[in-house]
DNA sequence: CGAATCTCAGGCGAACTGATATGC
DNA sequence: CGCATATCAGTTGGCCTGAGATTC
C-alpha cells in the first residue's frame, strides 16, 4: 500500500534525477537546466511578461526576476516595456538567445527522448495527468506571500 | 501528443509544488524540507551511513554532509563511528530529533493526506512506478564526478 | 481604494567542484 | 593497487522575505 510518503520520495527522486541528467546534458555553455526553462517557455511565445514567466515556470516573482539579469547580461533575453500594461515587462529572446537556447535544446534531446522511451506512450500521457492533478491540489497562491491563509482554488493558468 | 519536453515541465511543477507546501507545512521548526527528508530516512532506519543517506535521499554527499552538520548543530542527530567499517559514519536521531520529526510528521500529514485524495489508490501505485522508471532512467554514475564532458549517447550505467 | 507587476536589498540553504585523508 | 567513504574549502545559483514604487 503506497502512502503519501512514498509518493513524495518517488516525485523528488524523479525530478532530481531528470534535473541533473538536464544541467549535465546542458554542458558548459553557462546556461543552468532552470535558465533554459525560462528560455524554453520564451522560445514557445515570445513577448511575455515576467509574471507569466513565473507561473510557466511554477516560479517566483524574484527567482525569476534574478535569473532574468543574469540571462540579459549575458545577452540571450531583452526585457522591453509591455504595450498596454505599463507596470509589466515584455520578455523576449534576443538573436543570440534563440541561437543558444536552439543549441541547447538539441543538446538535451537525448535526455528528453530517454524520458519517452522509458515510458509507453499511453504511460506519458498518464504520468502527465497524474502530475497534473498532484499540482493542482498542491498549489498555492503564490502571489502574495503575506496572506496567512491560502485560496483553496488558485487555479494554474497557462 | 505528450512530449518529454511536456513531461518534464510537468514533473518539475509538481516537485515545486509539492515542496512549498511541504515547506510551509513545517512552519518555524527550523527544519526544511530537505532536512525533513533526512530526518524521516533516519526514522524509517536508524544507525544508516551518509552514503545510504545520499542514495536514499536522491542527493549528493558534501549536500548530506553540510545537512547533517546543520542538524546536528541543532542536536537533532548524531554521527557515531561506524561498527564494521571505519571510514563510515553512523548516523542516529538524537531524542530531541525524534521528537521533532514526530511533531514535524503530523504537522505534513495534511500535505500526504491532501497527495493521497488527490489520486484512486491504483493511481497513486501508477504515478510511483512511472515516476521509478524516470528515475531510473535518467540514473547518472553520480560517483565520479571528476569526468570533463559527458559523452552525448552515454548508455545508462546504474 | 485594493490588487497586480515589478524592483531592490539582503539572507539562507542546497547543490556543486575539486582536493585531500583514510580505510576497504 | 583501485575504490569507497567522508572531510574541508570555496563558489554559485536558486529560493525566499520584506519593503517599496508604479500602474491598473
């Protein structure tokens, strides 16, 4: 009879060991396995704000505010001002940040591509749901960080 | 269709999640939830070594090291001279580091009670099993650090 | 007004590299 | 000898709190 116990040793088991396989498949080429999350959910859509990031990223509003300095500095992302919302930031991959993250993405093809092959392809999508729904009921308001008491349904929008 | 990309965002946003709430489950204990993890594979067995406690906890041993010097500093364990094998450490729970992670385990069990309903029993089997094979999959050698560069199609060594 | 978005300062624990000592 | 276990020094990047400014 599996517990709750087991299902969280199992979770952190799992994502280690793929977040290690990613930095490792991601060489030196000085993008960590997390920056390439954010540059991966930018090359998917262009031009989104960092709040957006941050819940793509089932981040936080100041890691990720971090992690973008370091990829600006580095010249791979450009944060210019939102069209209509002058208080948000519009997120975009520069030249160089596409051609970097383009490379990396084929670096790490092998990782994802052991992640399938380990699983059936009906077993991914059931992973994926399972996980899903773990979210779900996991989640958190995340916003703000001073309430006591969290929103039972803060939903997770894309 | 579901890609290893769609896979492994998934499974990141279901560790996060789940380790905020474990997090914030622990309140003001001073003990996080990676040092929980420790304390709850020394409950399950105690007397184990560091390296067992590497494996176990899916970590990396200078990790496990400064967590136990940060737990033992609170005199929540103790590291006693290994019976057989003297180049190990054994590490026990101390009195006081029992009845923390006691009161620490029934102050989560809301979070492993709210993992549980969230899955059919044979879900909950499902997600473990699958979330093994990533995990076996994705396994590095995470002995020998010392290699330069990661040969791209390295067969899995366990 | 409240709520949302972002900025800034600062702290902390975890993950890591690399080298070393010792015992199997 | 090779290998395993643990130690020590030091670095980094991520996550977080708490405060504040601005805009919706």
């Amino acid at each position: 009879m599996a517990s709750g116990h087991d299902m969280a040793m199992a979770l952190r088991a799992a994502y280690w060991a793929m977040h290690r396989r990613t930095e490792a498949s991601l060489g030196q080429a000085g993008v960590t396995a997390d920056q390439f999350v954010l540059l991966a959910l930018l090359a998917q859509q262009d031009g989104i704000t960092q709040q957006q990031l941050v819940r793509r990223a089932a981040s936080d509003a100041n890691t990720v505010r971090a992690m973008l300095l370091r990829l600006e500095r580095h010249d791979l992302i450009a944060r210019a001002a939102h069209p209509t919302d002058r208080r948000a930031r519009s997120v975009t991959l520069t030249g160089k940040g596409r051609e970097v993250y383009e490379r990396l993405w084929a670096d790490s093809e092998a990782v994802r591509e052991q992640l399938l092959t380990a699983l059936r392809p009906e077993e991914t999508d059931t992973l994926i749901e399972l996980l899903n729904r773990v979210c779900e009921v996991m989640a958190t308001s995340r916003a703000g960080s001073k309430r006591k008491s969290q929103r039972p349904m803060a939903a997770i929008q894309a």
